[in-house]
C-alpha cells in the first residue's frame, strides 16, 4: 500500500511540473482529442480567450472562435488531414484576434499524438505570436514601394 501511495505522489509531482513547465511557455500550446475537444491547453492561450487552463478544457476552437468562420474551417481541415493521417505535420501562419480584438498572427505547428498501433489519438498544436514580424515585414514593403515610385519618378525630374 505504501508503495502505491508513493508511486501516485510521484505521478502528481510529474503532473505538476510538467503542467508548470506548460503554462510557463510563452507560446500556444494546446492537445485536443479525437472531437476536436480541448483537453489541455496551457495559459498563454486560455487567456486568450479570457478562459483559465481548466476553463478551455471541453471547448472546442468553432466554440472558441466566433468572429471567423474561415479560419475555423481552416483548423478544421487541418485536423481532418492530421486525423485521416493524410499529413503528419501542418504549419501555417493564422492572422487571430482576441476578446480585446486586438489582432495578431501566429506561426502554427499542428502534429498528431499516435497510440502504441500508430492511430491518431490526439492532435497537439503549438503556436508562436509572429505579429512583430508581420509587422516588420510589412513597413519593409512599403518602404520598398515608397522608393520604387522614387525611383520611377526620378526620370521625370531631369530636365534635358
């Protein structure tokens, strides 16, 4: 009896820092199951929907994402494709918004979690705020166009 007493308090002290390792990631971390329900998702991105970790438990992202329909149809294809085990991995940028509407973009990684007979069991996604960059790229743009009108117009200037 002892032993097992041990052996739990071991798991509970695995659990633990394993789920304090989780909600100290500044990233999106969330698993969801075969219904596409949310079974863990770490607290950088229940904030995001102004939920607790185990608030968004349950929930899916159609409950989650009202504003958007496409990009829920878009998760949704990609967890049908990891599912049907037709892609191992997907990546992609997602443009999101959050209860404060504020806009952001994320960098996505979406990858399946097999039983020991290699069946999808759960799908885990992992997702980076990219929006500084999106920025960046995007002041680089026009500052790239803005010297092409420059450039163009340069000629118009000269006087022969």
């Amino acid at each position: 009896m002892e032993r097992v007493l041990c052996a739990q308090q071991e798991i509970e002290r695995q659990r633990s820092f394993l789920r304090t390792v989780i909600d100290t990631d500044p990233h999106f971390i969330c698993v969801e199951n075969r219904q596409r329900q949310i079974i863990l998702a770490n607290q950088h991105l229940a904030r995001c929907f102004g939920l607790s970790s185990e608030q968004i438990v349950g929930h899916t992202f159609s409950d989650l994402i009202t504003t958007d329909p496409e990009l829920v149809q878009t998760l949704r294809n990609d967890d049908e494709a990891i599912l049907a085990q037709t892609q191992d991995r997907i990546e992609r940028e997602v443009r999101c918004a959050d209860l404060t509407g504020r806009t952001y973009w994320v960098y996505t990684v979406k990858v399946p979690i097999k039983n020991p007979m290699g069946e999808v069991e759960q799908l885990i996604s992992v997702g980076i705020d990219i929006t500084e960059r999106k920025q960046a790229e995007a002041a680089l743009f026009a500052e790239r166009e803005k010297a092409l009108v420059t450039l163009h117009s340069i000629g118009d200037a000269v006087i022969t």
